[in-house]
C-alpha cells in the first residue's frame, strides 16, 4: 500500500483524471439504479405498502387481480383457517376521474377495502372514512397536482358517482396511478350502477382476498378452496400490468453499466500498468515480491473506487434533493450497498488484468538484458 499511495501522490493529474472517470461512471450506475428503483416503487407502492403477505386470488387468473373474482363463500373459508382480521377482501378497479375545479383528467384505480381492516389506509392529511360512510374517498396524495384538494368533488367516469375527498395518504400507487380508497359499500353502488347499495350488495365479488398467515397455512388454503391459489406478495407485485417488463429493460441497462465499467476501468489501469512495466521489472530484480506489487495494484483500484463511489453518493443525494416530485427516484440503504459492492466488485475484478500484467514483467527485459 506504501507504493500505491507514493505513486498516486507523485501522479496526481494522471489519477485524478481516472478518479473522475470513475466518479462519473458510478454516478451513472447510482443515479440508473435510483431511477430504475423508483419506477418500481411508483409502479407497486400500494401493494409493496400493504401489511398482508399473501394473497389469494382465481387460480386461472395468471396472479393480476383484475382478472380474479372471489366472493363471500371463499373469503369466509379464509378467515375460518387464518382468523377474521387476517383477511380481508380487496376490489381493484382502474378508471379515470374529474374534480370539481380541474381542468385535467386523471388516471386512477380504486381499491375497495374494509376500513376496519388490515388494508385500512394510513391517511396523512384530512380524515379517514369509516365502512358506513357513503360518498366519501381517501385519495393519494399525487392527485394534489391534477389540482384536487381535500373536499373537492370527484367524479367515476365509468360509473358516474361523484365522492367527497376526505383526506390524502401518501406513497399509494397502483400501475403508476394513484389510488383512490373507497369502503365496500360505495364499491357495491359502484358495481351494480347505483347510488346506492341494495340488498344485491353481498352478490358483488370481490378481486382478491389479502392475508396475513404462514407458508404451510397459505398451502392448505390453496388445496381446500377450489379454484383459489395463494400467492405471494412478491408474486403479486409482479404481476401488476407493466412492472415486469419494465424492471428488466432496466435491469439489463444497470447490467451493461456495470460491465461497461469494468471494463472501462480495465483498460485505463492496463495502459497504465503497461507505461510502467519497466519500473515494475526493476522492483522484480530488486527482490520485491509479487505479492506485494499485486496489493499495490489492486490498492490503487481500491482507492480510487471507494473516494469516486463516496463523491458520487453525495452528488447522487444532492441531485435527489433537487429532482421535482414527479419524477420517481429512490434510493435506500439496501439498495446502496448492493450497488457499492457492486461496483468495488467491478473494479477489483478489472485490476485483475493489471495484476496479470505485472506477474508477466520479466526482470531482465525490463533492464534492458533480453537476450540477442
């Protein structure tokens, strides 16, 4: 570590230069992966948010809750295995609403859900609403910019039943709209067409049925109720309408940036490394061990890597402070460390070639003693 760090000090333009394309590099990768992260969180807050780690939806239904209908006689045969208040029924409807004042339309989804339940929205601002309640919506916060506000009136296009907005929760996005919570009694009116719930009402079904239970409790309900798999909460995200697609595209873009930038890095350290072979054959004739030119090698990497990845944290960070709203970025402590292994992993594995290099500097050409 002593001859990298003399080397670095010596160099300083040369290395600097290399910190700052490694700077840039990791900055890049970071800022991807933030993006490439908040997408998804935009895509599946709502259902990443919920408490229940099970879900149990139409076997035939490919896992979307759209697709699955369950009713009364399947959610009662849940509750006798798991408990009353480890499942509860949730509907899922998308459509699109206007608000009183706005001038803009906006793309949501409803989820009907017992308030008195698991799924129970969290609301930030405003009040919530009770299962009697009848015309009133707790809304998510990102509707604040098509101009709706606590009060305002919002109109169902399908439906065509307006509700009160009582109050706004946050981070509760369903395929990249915000989710609009309505109790199970307005869903009923909603579903059948009416202003009002009817005796019908039990007759509506319901999308999906979320629980909260074990992995063996989940099998036996999948095996006991015909027609009914239990899936998980990551099975579920999953199938949501667009994330899957998505997140690849992203992930294989985060790969290649990750590839490329070895490989980068490779090069830059190798050209370095060849400038130099002269100066490591001597060292060899000295008696130095490769061992230790190999450490010095793979310390400057190191270094350099760990300072460029920190700078770029901190810039990364800054930038987020700066981004608008709108656009999704998020980056957590999990995620930050994978990517810093990562990327240090990345590094290190394209100073190998250097390393490789130097094992294969011969003493004696590198004093000028190769043989006629």
């Amino acid at each position: 570590m002593f001859l990298a760090l003399r080397e670095m000090r010596h160099s300083k333009a040369r290395y600097s230069l290399i910190m700052v394309i490694m700077l840039l590099v990791s900055f890049l990768v970071l800022f991807v992966t933030g993006l490439a992260r908040g997408l998804a969180y935009a895509n599946v807050s709502a259902v990443e948010n919920m408490s229940a780690n099970y879900f149990a939806v139409q076997s035939d239904a490919d896992h979307a809750f759209r697709r699955s209908q369950l009713s009364d006689t399947e959610l009662s045969a849940a509750r006798s295995m798991v408990g009353e208040k480890n499942a509860t029924p949730l509907a899922v409807q998308m459509s699109t609403i206007t608000a009183d004042g706005a001038d803009v339309k906006a793309d949501i989804t409803f989820f009907a859900v017992d308030m008195d339940g698991m799924l129970k929205p969290k609301v930030v601002q405003g009040d919530g609403i009770t299962n009697e309640t009848k015309g009133s919506v707790v809304v998510d916060s990102k509707l604040k910019e098509s101009g709706i506000s606590i009060g305002s009136l919002v109109k169902d296009q399908a439906s065509g039943l307006t509700f009160k907005v009582a109050g706004f929760v946050k981070d509760s996005s369903y395929s990249h709209t915000p989710v609009v919570y309505i109790n199970n009694l307005d869903w009923q009116a909603m579903r059948q067409g009416t202003g009002q719930g009817g005796s019908s009402a039990q007759q509506v079904p319901y999308n999906v049925i979320a629980l909260k239970t074990t992995s063996s409790v989940a099998a036996q309900i999948t095996s006991k109720l015909n027609n009914v798999e239990v899936i998980t909460q990551k099975q579920a995200i999953a199938s949501i309408p667009g994330y899957s697609a998505e997140q690849n595209s992203l992930l294989m873009m985060i790969v290649f940036l990750f590839v490329i930038s070895g490989f980068v890095l490779a090069v830059f350290f190798y050209v370095i490394t060849i400038q130099k072979s002269s100066q490591f054959g001597i060292l060899k004739a000295m008696g130095t061990k490769m061992s230790y030119l190999a450490w010095s090698v793979v310390g400057q990497v190191l270094i350099l890597s760990v300072a460029s990845l920190t700078i770029s944290l901190l810039l990364t960070f800054g930038m987020n402070m700066g981004l608008p709203d709108t656009m999704p970025f998020q980056l957590k402590g999990q995620t930050i460390g994978l990517t810093s292994v990562l990327f240090i992993g990345m590094s290190l594995l394209g100073s190998l070639i250097s390393v490789a290099k130097v094992a294969k500097v011969d003493a004696l050409d590198a004093i000028g003693r190769t043989g006629a």
